[in-house]
C-alpha cells in the first residue's frame, strides 16, 4: 500500500511466456489489440513495447504476415474463425487480413443464416437484406469478396425456385385443395406473385446463360429437358406432400404419350 492506504495496481511483467502467447495469438488472428488483450495488455503498451525491441518486432511482423498469407486463402468470412458468433474476417486498411470482434449492427453468421433463411422464402435479396439491417448493396458486395457466402446464396436461390413455383401454383388457396400442407408466406417479406413470376423467368434465363453478359446456349436435349421437369414435380411433391404428380405434369405426361 502507499502512504494513504491505498492498495496500488499490479503491474504486469513482459515475461517470455507472454512474449510467445502474444506471438502466437498475433499469428492467428492478425489482431494486435486482440493479441495485446490475451496477455491482460493493452494496446498501447505493447505498441511501447516492440518499438523498443527490434529482435521482438521482427518476429511480430512475421507473425502478422502468417496470419495474412492463411487468412487470405479463406473463401468465407467465418474460416478459420473460432467463434463464428462472435468474431468475422476483416481487411485492414493495410490491405491484410485479421480475425476481429464482431459488435452490435455488425454482419455475424447469425446474420447471415437469418438472411439466407429469408432469401430462400422469398427470393429478393434488397427485402432479405432490409429485413436484417442491411442494404442489397452491402449483400452484393459480400456476393463478390466471399466465394463461399456467393454459394450459400446459390443454395438459398435454388431452395426459393421451389418455393415460389409451388406458392404461384397454390395462389389465393391458403390450404391446398389435397389437403397438404398450409400455404404460408413468409413473415418478414410478404408473398408478390408479380415479383415472383419476374424472379422466375430471371433464373430460368440465368441458366440459360441469356442475357447482355451471357454465353448464348445450345438447346437442350429432350433427355435433358425430360429430368428437369422430373426433378421440379419430385421437389414440388416433396413441398405439398402428394403421392400423384400434380395436374399440369400429369397433362404433359398425357401429351407426349
């Protein structure tokens, strides 16, 4: 205690074994604050420290530098990330990568899986970003950095084709006349069979390969043509839980006898 009775602050020793636990959570994470964090140091200090110790800040450099080269190989915002909920990927203003906190209004996997569950009701990524706090263009952007986030929203879409074709199919019944499931839209974007039937033939067209950036596609075979139209009523079955093909099928089956 000093002279007045007061119980002074420890103070925290750089030992060797903090030297390497900082060393080591700088080469995963990239993060100098999170790294100064693991050993109870702040930022600061630590900034103190290496610029006295040339030796010491080499050896932060090349951890920094690990840490970028193997964070720059993920596809995903979240690999490599121990705590998905909580922690993303990040590009410094350095151009490098670091594994950082992720706070309040910021884009989480929780996020992520709440818009993708979204997009694959309803199939409109500008409604599905609003609905969790978000603009289309911050989705678009994610779209184009993170490989893996543009296949999880692929998966998302292919998951809303269904959807959409079996809600135009059952438009204005809320229970289908066979008895399967209840039609429901989804809470946070309501259903709009004008934008549905746009989503559609967009889709359609964007498998095609049509359109001002497309390659122009060679015609399907009927082969080609014959499993697709068995995979779209075997996955409207699967939606409406019927034992029978669905009218429109069962007409076109009709036809080509």
């Amino acid at each position: 205690m000093d002279k007045k009775g007061f119980r002074r602050r420890k103070v925290l020793r750089f030992t060797a074994l903090r030297r390497e636990t900082y060393l080591e959570v700088l080469a995963e994470t990239g993060n100098k604050r999170a790294a100064a964090a693991a050993i109870g140091f702040g930022r600061n200090r630590m900034d103190g420290i290496i610029k006295r110790d040339p030796a010491f800040a080499l050896d932060c450099e090349a951890a920094l530098r690990a840490a970028d080269s193997r964070l720059k190989e993920a596809e995903w915002q979240f690999d490599g990330v121990n705590d998905p909920e909580f922690q993303t990927l990040r590009k410094c203003r350095n151009g490098r990568m670091q594994i950082i906190a992720v706070g309040p209004g910021r884009w989480s996997k929780r996020v992520e899986d709440r818009f993708l569950a979204i997009l694959s009701q309803c199939g409109n990524v500008e409604a599905s970003a609003r609905a969790v706090g978000f603009a289309g263009t911050d989705i678009f952007r994610r779209q184009r950095q993170w490989p893996g986030f543009a296949r999880r929203m692929e998966e998302a879409h292919e998951e809303a084709d269904v959807r959409l074709e079996f809600r135009l199919a059952c438009w204005g019944n809320s229970v289908p006349p066979d008895g399967g499931e209840p039609v429901t839209d989804c809470p946070e974007v309501p259903f709009d069979p004008e934008f549905a039937l746009r989503y559609l033939k967009w889709r359609q067209e964007k498998k095609a390969g049509r359109g001002r950036r497309g390659r122009v596609p060679e015609p399907p075979s009927i082969e080609a043509v014959t499993e697709k139209i068995v995979r779209r009523v075997e996955a409207i079955r699967k939606h409406r839980g019927r034992d029978r093909l669905p009218p429109a099928a069962e007409a076109r089956e009709g036809d080509g006898a």
